[in-house]
C-alpha cells in the first residue's frame, strides 16, 4: 500500500522508513533536557535527517514509566515552535506526540502532518475528529491502564481493532492508519517479549505496522543494561519486527537502525 503522509509517499509492504525521535522534555528517559532550546531541536533534526530519517516525531510530554501528565498548554509551549521551525526549514513529514486533542489541533495548524497517540484515540474523545478533520494521519498505538490481560496477544489485537474502528468511524480513512503494539506500555518485560516474538499476527490486521523499541526497558531488562548502552539490542529488535512486517520503525540512533531495517527488508523480501 502506498500510504501519503504530508507531501510524501510510503511504500508500507516494499520500503522501511525510521521515524527519528526528538523529544523536548526535560525528562524523557533517555534523552530530556537534551533539545528543549528550539535552535537544538533543529540541529538535532537536521542530523537524523542527514542519517535517513523519513519523518521527525516530535514529543513535548515524557510518557516514560510514572509519567506526571503537564497541561495542554506547557506542551503547546514546548512543541509548537519547534513544529514551525521544522516545517520551514525541512522537507520532510512531520509527526506530533500527544493523545490531547487541542495539542494535535494546534500541533496541525503549526505543520504537523501526523498524530502519534500512544492512547489509541481513546484518551480524549475529540481527538479522532480533529485527525479526520485535518485529513492528517495518525500512528494509533495499543495502551491499557493496567497490565491486565486474559490472553496477550488476542487482547491487544482487539484494542487495537477498536483503536482502529473508532478511526474509521471518525472518518479517518484506512489508508492514513498506522498501528503500534505499545512496547513498554502497560505491558511488564515478559509481556513485551511475547508482543515482540508475535508482531506478525497484528500486521495481520491489515493495517501498516510501526515499531517503537528504541532503547527501552525490556532491552536494558533483557540484556541488564542503562539506558545509554542499549544499541544493540535496539537493533535487534529492528531487525526481527521488519522481518514480522513493520514498516516504520522509531528510533533515536537513525543511520544504525536504518542499516538494520534495509538488511532485514532485503532479507525479508527475498524470503
């Protein structure tokens, strides 16, 4: 499927895209206080452009372990002026981190072209209507309150089926529609392994597949690792979910993650 995000084209079944991730935060797990100054932001977007990021997700609330959720307004201070440096100043799609509907309304208006909800649309209620309405597209990611399952895998395929008719019902149209299996969202480092060795039963649910890992806690879980040396196993877990089918994949180190997903697409496509 060619799916259109912005201005530009993305082959979801023959291509793999990194999103690069720019956090403005001061207390992300891995990189806060980092690019808060809208000048770093943009030096930092430029480099992971530089190394072959597709799209920039920029996040203006950490969503890491414990989080303290900051008002709409703090994360509109935070996000909207990098969003309208970047859209000047690169060519490239441009997608905002936030499941609060007047952050993505503003967010949009500023240049965004994408929503990436780690609630799956189910944390505000407008937000499904002000993605349909900005015929933006969204990232809806599996999240639960608690991690509380009867059977993992079914239970997440069937958030996420809701996540996605709640969408479509919006008027979201399916070909703007990407779905993430929420690592190290409501889920303990047991559940994560299992999401990780299972991804290709969610794309088989028709939708476009994007994996986010990058640097996480059932990577410094698995391998007792800190945050700052978890690399490797960031792209081990590349590799094995575009060998499940994900499409994009969100990183923080784009030219050795985008060397990971083409070899494993090259191997992928040869299967």
């Amino acid at each position: 499927m060619i799916m259109r995000i912005g201005s530009k084209e993305f082959d979801t079944e023959k291509q793999v895209y990194i999103m690069g991730i720019l956090n403005v935060t001061p207390d992300s797990f891995s990189d806060g206080g980092k690019y808060l100054q809208t000048e770093a932001a943009l030096r930092q977007a430029e480099r992971m452009i530089r190394e072959g990021a597709a799209l920039i997700d920029v996040g203006g609330e950490s969503t890491r372990p414990g989080y303290e959720r900051i008002s709409d307004e703090e994360e509109m201070q935070r996000v909207l002026p990098v969003i309208e440096a970047l859209h000047s100043a690169f060519d490239v799609p441009i997608s905002l981190d936030t499941y609060k509907a007047s952050v993505a309304r503003e967010g949009i208006r500023a240049g965004a072209d994408m929503i990436n909800d780690i609630w799956g649309l189910k944390a505000d209620p407008a937000m499904a209507g002000v993605i349909a309405e900005s015929g933006v597209s969204c990232v809806l990611m599996h999240n639960r309150a608690e991690a509380v399952y009867e059977d993992l895998m079914q239970d997440i395929c069937k958030d996420l089926e809701e996540s996605a008719m709640m969408a479509l019902k919006a008027g979201i149209p399916k070909e703007r529609i990407i779905l993430d299996p929420g690592i190290g969202f409501a889920k303990d480092t047991a559940q994560n392994l299992t999401v990780l060795a299972h991804l290709s039963e969610l794309a088989g649910l028709s939708y476009p597949l994007l994996l986010a890992a990058s640097r996480k806690s059932v990577i410094g879980n698995t391998l007792s690792l800190p945050v700052d040396a978890r690399l490797e196993g960031t792209l081990a877990l590349t590799a094995a979910g575009v060998m499940d089918g994900a499409f994009m994949i969100r990183a923080h180190d784009v030219r050795e993650n985008l060397r990971a997903a083409k070899m494993a697409l090259a191997v992928r496509l040869a299967y």
